[in-house]
C-alpha cells in the first residue's frame, strides 16, 4: 500500500492510499480536479499530467518515449512531468506527493 497525496491547483490537498493501479486512475477515483483520464490511460490526451515532488522522480522514474513526445505538446511541462496513467502505483511510492498540472 502506498500512501500517495494530490495537491490540485487550487491548493486542496488529497491524501489516498492505493496498491496497485496508475496515478490517473486514482486521482479520477478520488475525484481530483484537474486529473480527468479522458482517453482512458492510453496516453494520449495528457489529462492527467502531474508534477512530481522533486525529491520523488528519482523513485517515479523519467517519462518513456510515447509519454515525452505527448507532453512535449503541453505548455506546462517541466522536467518533473509525468502523465499519471503511465505511472503504476507501487510499494515504492509510498509518500509520494504530486502536483496537478495547468
Ligand atoms: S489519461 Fe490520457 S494521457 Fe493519461
């Protein structure tokens, strides 16, 4: 179980716990505003961008290749981008703190 927290833009903080699964699909479970899944996790909508908490993307990883061409797309991308429905929810997240993105 990973214990894992969403700050949305407006600055609410969501704090869930999941074991398996993507970020994408717990943060529309959760109902966090902004993380909408509207392709369903097959990156190509970028409705689930997030930024990892600097001191986790060691742990989360750097985007794939299909997931960096996607975000490149997107104006708010920074170098702790991630799409949530290519991240999959493991022990090792646990902590894990994300900010959605514009
Ligand atoms: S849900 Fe569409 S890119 Fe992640």
């Amino acid at each position: 179980m990973a214990k894992i927290t969403f700050i949305t833009r407006e600055n609410e903080t969501i704090t869930t716990e999941a074991a398996a699964g993507t970020i994408m699909e717990l943060g529309v479970r959760q109902g966090v505003r902004g993380i909408d899944g509207d392709c369903g996790g097959v990156c190509s909508c970028a409705t689930c961008h997030v930024h990892v908490a600097p001191e986790y993307m060691a742990i989360v990883g750097p985007p794939g290749d299909i997931e960096s061409d996607m975000l490149e797309l997107n104006d708010n991308v920074t170098e702790y981008s991630r799409l949530g429905c290519q991240v999959q929810i493991t022990e090792d997240l646990d902590g894990l703190v994300l900010h959605v993105a514009r």
